[in-house]
C-alpha cells in the first residue's frame, strides 16, 4: 500500500519510477485525499505507464484500485491496463522501425552521394600528376578549372568549403586560396530563365512594377545566389540603379541534401576511439555550419541585416556620409529575391590583394583603417557582426 497526501503529488510524479517498483504486485491501492482531487489521477497515471510496460513483459496482471476518504473507489481494471502497456509498447516497436529504417536511408544515401563524389573527382588522379609533372601552364589551367567546375557541381555546402580554404593562407599554399578565391564572386550563373521565374514568384508582374532588369549583366556569382545590375523606375517617374540578387535554383535542397551527408560523415568520424577526432567534434561543427547556410537560403534575412547596419553606421537620419563604410539600402525583399541600392564603382577585396606595387600597398593601407574600425565598432559596441567578411565582398 502506498498512501500520498496531496502535498506529495509531485514527488510521485518525479519518482515515477520508484512508485513502478511498487507495481511489481498483483494489487495497488492508493488513497489520496479528499474526493474532488480525484482529478489529479489523471497526473499521478502518468506514473503507472512504466509499470504497465514492466508488467506487460513480465507477465503480471495488476488490479488499480484508487479510494478516497468517503471510500468511493474508481476501479481502473486489469484490461485496460494492459492495453495501455500494449499501446506502449507498440509504440516502443514503431519507434524502433522508424530509426532502422532511417538508419537504413541514411546508409543508402551516404554509399550514393560517396559515389557520385568519386565520379566527379576521379579525373583529377589523372590530371594532377600530369599538371605536376609535365610543369605545363595550359594543363594546370585546365585542371584548375575542372577543380572549379566539379566543387560547384557538388553544391553550395563544398563551395562554402572551398571559400573557407581561400580565406586560410595560413593553413593551404598561397596559390591554392588564390584559385579557389574565384569562387567568391566568379561562379557559374544560372540560367535567365530560373531568374525570371523567381522574380514573378517573388514580386508577380515586376516589369509593370517598374523593375528592370538586364539579362546580359550578370555583376556577380558566389555559392547562393548571382547578382543583376537593373534599373528600378520610382513612381514620381525617377530611375534608380539597383542591384537584383536572386537564389540559385534548389539551392535550400541542396543545402539539406550536403548537410545531410556531412552530419552522416561527422557523426561516423565522431564514433571512432580517437581522441584527437572527438576533441574537434565534427557533429558540433556540422550543426553551426548548418546554421550559416541555411541562414543564406533567405534573402529577406539579408536584407534585415542590412537595415541593422545602416541604422547602427548611420543612426536614425540614414545619413550615409556618417561613415566610410556604404551599406546598401533594401528595397524590395522575398525569402529568394532581394533588391537594394547599386553601389557604384565597388570593387571586391581581392583586386587589391594581389597588387604588390606601391600603388597596390598604398590602397591597402587606405582600406585597413576604416575596414579594422568598422569591424571593432561591430564587435564593440553594436553586438552585430558582418560574419562573412571574406575577399570577394
């Protein structure tokens, strides 16, 4: 016999599986206090599915019987007992399935996704050694391009990867970071068409809306999406310069479709018994990369983003002359179009890098001041920071 006063009803509840062991009878009676608080059973029979589970298994048939003070006792019979244990353990079973069969997916995808990886790179064991060997400028070229060609295939999860590679000349040759920098803001452009499309899906009818925009001038190209140089008509009759950049095509698919792989990846790297791996903890590192690239596959975050730094660079009038740094203004904004202000003569970061002229050095040291200032102002006294300050911006 277990006897619980009101005040112990959430002790019962916490020690859920004390109260199973108890259950290990054939007979239970539990008296509670006054009769109208036979409504918090139905808490405290949250505390007997354990039992019911055990018991299912072990083959015993407990009888509940729940008295209160006038010895009024509601019965809950041995039957329905058990069909609770057999829901749960139904459940248990359903559970199990479902893991195995994701487990199973999982697997499948992986072999798949391995093989087509090995298909596209399986070129270069013949390209390399011939670029390295035979000291020939157009073979290197070529494999270099190729190089290019397949990461960008392998979609925007090893693009990001390559990006990340440029930005590490401390840890890759020189020359590696400088022919993966392409990919910053020289990538293969989509097509006119899938552009179109995700401007009517975003805006509807853009031209009547006043909306240029030119096919031909495709500005830029990176891992999520390629800019447009368009022309957007105001109502008062004023044309402005804009810039229209738009995601690339299954873009949010195939940033699931490599994350997916690399979690499988990480956590099979994870598993081994090697200290040095399980420091790094590649599922950690996976899940905030996950984060930074699903981020991306929303333009309208960008462009709230980009409303926050004008408003903590130039404060509320939106005086651009406040600071060196030009933040473009957003304009129109869905999750795969974003349109704002055309900054004019920008140039990215990396056509001064390689410059090692005095010219060259002299711009450098130009664009170090602001640059390290903005970046401290972020860190400092806004909290907000550009995090993905690489070359090609």
């Amino acid at each position: 016999m277990l006897r619980l006063k009101r005040k112990c009803v959430n002790t019962a509840i916490t020690h859920s599986e004390r109260i199973a062991n108890v259950f290990s009878t054939r007979r239970v009676t539990l008296h509670v206090l006054p009769r109208r608080h036979v409504g918090s059973l139905a808490v405290i029979s949250t505390c007997l599915v354990s039992s019911c589970y055990r018991n299912s298994i072990t083959g015993l048939s407990p009888d509940f019987h729940i008295h209160t003070e006038k010895d009024e006792s509601v019965q809950v019979h041995a039957s329905a007992a058990l069909s609770v244990s057999e829901i749960s353990f139904l459940e248990w079973v359903l559970a199990r399935l479902r893991s195995i069969i994701k487990w199973i997916q999982e697997a499948l995808y992986v072999t798949s996704r391995s093989l087509e990886i090995t298909v596209r790179l399986s070129p270069l064991l013949l390209l390399t050694p011939l670029s390295v060997f035979t000291n020939s400028q157009q073979i290197s070229t070529f494999t270099w391009d190729y190089v290019l060609r397949a990461v960008q295939a392998l979609g925007p999860a090893f693009v990001k990867l390559a990006q990340w590679v440029a930005t590490r000349p401390d840890m890759f040759p020189p020359h590696v970071c400088h022919r993966f920098s392409k990919l910053h803001d020289q990538g293969i452009p989509h097509s006119w068409k899938d552009t179109h499309a995700a401007l009517l899906e975003a805006f509807g009818p853009y031209t009547d809306k006043g909306l240029l925009v030119r096919p031909d001038r495709v500005i830029g190209c990176g891992s999520a999406a390629q800019v447009y140089e368009g022309i957007l008509r105001e109502k008062d009759g004023r044309e402005r310069k804009v810039a229209v950049k738009v995601l690339h095509p299954g873009f949010s698919k195939g940033v699931e479709r490599d994350l997916s792989f690399m979690r499988a990846i990480g956590n099979l790297l994870h598993s081994l018994p090697i200290e040095l791996i399980r420091m790094v903890n590649l599922p950690r590192v996976t899940e905030n990369f996950s984060t930074v690239l699903k981020q991306q596959a929303d333009l309208s975050l960008e462009g709230d983003n980009l409303r926050k730094f004008r408003e903590n660079f130039y404060g509320e009038g939106d005086n651009a002359n406040k600071s060196a740094v030009l933040f473009p203004k957003p304009i129109w904004m869905s999750r795969g179009v974003l349109v704002e202000d055309l900054i004019q003569n920008a140039k990215p970061i990396s056509s001064f890098l390689y410059n090692s002229t005095p010219e060259g050095w002299k711009i450098r040291k130009e664009l170090a001041g602001p640059m390290l200032r903005a970046f401290l102002k972020m860190v400092f006294l806004d909290n907000f920071i550009h995090c993905d300050l690489h070359p090609g911006k």
